[in-house]
C-alpha cells in the first residue's frame, strides 16, 4: 500500500496485520462479503446450543481499524454455515443465506436485515431434515446446492430479483433433489470444471467424496473413500485447478488432497495439526496455497506445488489463536486476508 506524505494519514496507512472482534456468543459459522463496494465485512453466527440464536454483520472501519456490529438478527439454531451471494460486481441485490433447520436468505441492511425467504422442499411434514452445509454456485449466483442429514443433496433456483429501479421479493424451488450417499451427507461444493454450473461435489458419513453432473444425474463419480469409512466433514474444491480438492475425516489431524483425475489415491497429505482439522479454504488466486485450521489453536498456510511430492511443512503458521480454532475463511475479493474463528472471536490476518 502506498504510504500518503501527509501525516495524518500516515499511521492509519501502516495497516496492522491482525485484527480482532469479540462477539457477544460463542461463534461456529462466518463468511468473508464479497462485493467490491463493501471491503472487510463478514457474516458471523452464533453457537448457541438452543433454539434463539443470532447472525451478525461486522464490518471494519479502516480509519480506526476497529470492527463494529453493523446489523444483528435471530436466527432460529445456530448456523451449519454462511455465505453471502457470490456477486464480485455487485449487480445483485445485497443477499446472504444461512443454513441450518432450513435454507434461508436474508437481505442484508444497516441496521435492519431483512428476511428474504425460507426454502423448504418437505412442506407436507412437521419433520426437517437438517441441513449440513451448502455451496452458492459463483458462475450462477441464482444457484444453491444444500446437503442434509437424511442423505440428500437439494439443488434450489434463486429467484433473486433484480430487475432494475425494483425491489423484487427473492424465491427459490426445487430444482433436483437427489440421494447422493449411503449416510447422512456433510458438505457439498460446486466445481470450476465444465463451465463452472453443473459439477458438484459431496462427502458425508459414509466415507466417500462424490461427484455429480447436473446434466446426467443417473450415475455419479467416487473420487474418494476413506480405507477405514471414517466420516469425511468437509471438501474444498482448488479454486484455481478444478482438479483438486480437498477433504477432512472426522478426528483426523490431516487434510487429504485429491486429484479428480487420479481417483482414490490421495495426491498429497497435509498433518502438521496436532489436534484435528476443523477447516480448509484454498488461495483465491493461487492454484497451490490452502489453509487450514484446527483444535490445536493453529492456522497454516501451505504451498502444494511440489505435489505429488510430499508436503513436508506449511509456508506460514499462525499459533497465537487463544482457542481452538473452529472456522477459517479465505477473502475472494480480499486474497490477502484469512478470517479465523475461535471461543467468541474472529480475527482477519494479513497473509
């Protein structure tokens, strides 16, 4: 960054490296904006074990380099995750959705949020199956993958309105619904490949990561399944090389990186973390940076490229969290910053 002559400006230009935010809850789920209009906004929600729980805006503010509450709702259980719609022009209306007894999106505001809608494809039972997680497709923003304990992978269109000089109300439907694994499912991630629209990926208890094409939906890919059918928690796809993800196993203290192109056989192993892996988030614009992040209080960035030879160490560790880190988040439109999670705080760190 540039450093301005005048002096006033002169300190707030040193920018720190680490900035915090302590909210008023224990925090599980967060998310980095990503419109270009609004720099160093986050979505976080609570983790709260009871029915009230709450998401909240934060925002920092690069004159006093302090973060501050912009918009505080009642989310109903905590978050499985959060995302705010893939939308790096800012042509769409100013959405986020949660994830949690149901998919829901929120139109965010300072100070009021509004609630969008609730997408919900089992209207004729007082029964939901939750939902595990979901992935907003970034080529087409009206497109959400969710995952579900009952072993589903649910496909939604967005309505999402914007049409210009009105305010439309957003909507959603089914637009497939399939059984994607033999046990409840954890994670789902659209791919880059293809065109970016209709590949996606899931993992789930049975210990497998599977791939799907939207366009032919009878048959499905197993890219992976654990030798021991440990549960796989999360996938990441490379954000850069839709050939690679990565993936977690329940308790495990490594992430596994795969190569779509060589099924089954792990391409490298990242286990520096003494205690198991909670997250993993790919470089923006790297094809060989990942982060990851565990109970072991440590953030660690690594770079893959010598794969398939073996990744002995990370480039960066962070280890002055003062919690198990539960969440980490790697800005899209702001690749230089890592948001973490642990306890009640959430910091951004400069990478």
């Amino acid at each position: 960054m540039p450093h301005s002559s005048s002096s006033t400006t002169s300190s707030s230009t040193k920018r720190k490296e680490i900035y915090k935010y302590q909210a008023p809850w224990p925090l599980y789920s967060m998310n980095w904006s990503v419109r270009p209009d609004k720099r160093f906004r986050l979505a976080l929600g609570s983790f709260v074990e009871e029915y009230n729980n709450k998401v909240q805006i934060i925002s920092l503010d690069e004159e006093t380099s302090e973060f501050s509450a912009k918009s505080t709702f009642d989310h109903p259980y905590p978050t499985t995750k959060i995302m705010w719609i893939p939308d790096s022009k800012g042509v769409y209306p100013d959405l986020l959705a949660t994830s949690g007894d149901y998919l829901r999106i929120w139109r965010a505001g300072e100070p009021y949020t509004l609630f969008e809608c609730v997408l919900n494809n089992n209207k004729n039972s007082d029964f939901c199956a939750p939902l595990t997680s979901f992935d907003w497709n970034e080529v087409d923003p009206n497109l959400i993958g969710t995952s579900s304990i009952d072993t589903t992978c649910t496909i939604w269109g967005l309505e999402t309105g914007q049409v210009l000089g009105r305010v439309n109300e957003v909507s959603g439907h089914v637009k497939t619904q399939l059984i994607a694994h033999d046990k409840e499912v954890y994670d789902i991630a659209f791919s880059r490949a293809g065109g970016g629209r209709d590949m996606f990926a899931s993992v789930g208890a049975d210990g497998s990561v599977r791939m799907f094409d939207l366009r032919h939906l009878e048959h499905s890919t197993i890219i992976y399944e654990d030798p021991q059918h440990t549960p796989l928690l999360r996938l990441a796809w490379n954000k850069q090389d839709p050939n690679y993800l990565a993936t977690i196993a329940m308790d495990a203290c490594e992430v596994i990186i795969l190569d779509v192109r060589v099924p089954c056989t792990p391409v490298a192993r990242l286990n520096n973390h003494r205690a198991c892996v909670n997250g993993i988030a790919w470089a923006p614009h790297s094809s060989c940076h990942i982060c990851t992040a565990g109970d072991d209080h440590q953030a660690l960035i690594w770079d893959i490229q010598q794969m398939p030879r073996a990744i002995e160490d990370p480039i960066l560790a962070y280890t002055a969290a003062e919690g198990e880190v539960n969440q980490i988040q790697w800005g899209a439109t702001q690749p230089d910053w890592i948001a973490i999670c642990y306890n009640r705080h959430t910091e951004i760190l400069r990478v």
